[in-house]
C-alpha cells in the first residue's frame, strides 16, 4: 500500500497507483471469474495473456482502451459489458485479442414493469436468467396479465433478451353485485411506461356486465 507507483486488489491483480491502467493478473489464480474495477480505463498488453482459469469477466465502461496481446491466449467463454454495444465498438481493441472478442458479449437492458402505481426499473445482462417477477396485487382489483410496449399480451421470456422489455400489469376491476363478486372489463393502467397510471372506474349496465363475466382475462 505504501507502494508510490503501484497498487493491487485482494486478487493479487497490479494497477498503477490510482488503478487507471490494469497492469497484470495472476494466471495462478485459480478464480474463474473477475470483474474489473470500475476505475479502470486501460487494460495493458499481456494483462491476461494465458490465464486461462478465467471463464467469465465483467469490463466497466469506463474502460476505453485495450491493447495488443491484453487476452492472448485467454480462454473466456463470456464478457459482460457493463455498457451499451455502441460504447463497446468505441473501445480502442488491439491485435491478437480475439480470445476477447470472440468470446459471448452480454450487454446491460433495462427491465421496465409498471405495476400501476408504480414503475420499477432494474438492468440486467442479455443472456442472464430473468429474474423472478412477482404476480402484482392492487386491492379492488384482480390481476389479468402482463401487456407488452405495444399494448399487446406479453410472453414472458425466461432469459434476458438482447433489448429493452417493458411491461405494464393489466387488471381487472371487481364489484360486488348481490354478494357475488363481477369482475368488470379489462382495465390496463399505464400504456406507455412513462404514464401515470389511470383508476378510473367504468359504469356497466347490467346486461354489459352480464358479458363480461367469464370472458378471458387477455387478448390471446
């Protein structure tokens, strides 16, 4: 630590003193994954060449340049961009590193669910397992499904697309009539993940809500 021109991680991993550049890893790390510190913005020459115990790396982006020979021989099966493709294809790459770009490229997506009262937003890897959604509750209202961007039913995938989702909860409003419980017509709030959702109630008549029972909760 009293080093005035290096630094290293608990990895054994060398930096220069303010872990802008990544020097060198350790090859006899037996670890096979790594993620590189986020102040990092320059990966030398060699850094990585033949470790081959590595599988998977994460590369901030911050990153900006990597140079020759940094992943020859490194045998990665997976690289996680922590940003955009197009910030990825800015990245200054040198010869001989096609151990690196030949590896599977997982970028950031936003995860968008409105809940009606709600939006919440999280980023997730493409390729990663998505995680768990939880089926939404509203009090008055029953769930019916979840609605895609473009208004439609949306088939949750179980891994994380190459895109952006968004998904806005669609419910349906239930009444009491006679002690029995009519769950009126579908009701999704919030089309456009950047709107406010809408509880207006709709007014039936009776032979209308007569239909509307036992009808499908979605579009199929």
């Amino acid at each position: 630590p009293n080093n005035p021109n290096y630094s290293n991680d608990e990895y054994g991993a060398l930096f220069d003193k303010d872990k802008t550049v990544l020097i060198e890893y350790p090859c006899g790390n037996q670890r096979s994954y790594y993620e590189i510190p986020e102040s990092v913005v320059s990966i030398n020459g060699y850094a990585f060449t033949q470790c081959n115990n590595i599988k998977k790396l994460i590369i901030n982006s911050g990153v900006k340049t990597i140079n020759d020979y940094a992943f020859h021989y490194c045998k990665l099966s997976d690289v996680y961009y922590t940003g955009t493709r197009e910030e990825w294809n800015s990245i200054e790459i040198g010869s001989y590193n096609t151990y690196l770009t030949g590896a599977n490229l997982h970028f950031l997506y936003n995860l968008s669910i409105n809940l009606g009262n709600e939006v919440e937003s999280k980023e997730q890897f493409s390729g990663d397992t998505l995680d768990f959604i939880e089926t939404p509750s509203k009090e008055g209202y029953t769930f019916s499904c979840w609605l895609d961007e473009n208004g439609e039913k949306a088939q949750i995938p179980e891994i994380m697309p190459a895109e952006n989702i968004v998904l806005t909860a669609k419910y349906k409003k239930i009444q009491q009539t006679n002690g029995v419980s009519v769950l009126y017509d579908e009701e999704a709030f919030g089309k456009d993940v950047h709107l406010k959702a809408n509880d207006e109630t709709k007014t039936l008549s009776p032979e209308v809500k007569a239909q509307q029972i036992g009808r499908a909760s979605c579009r199929e």
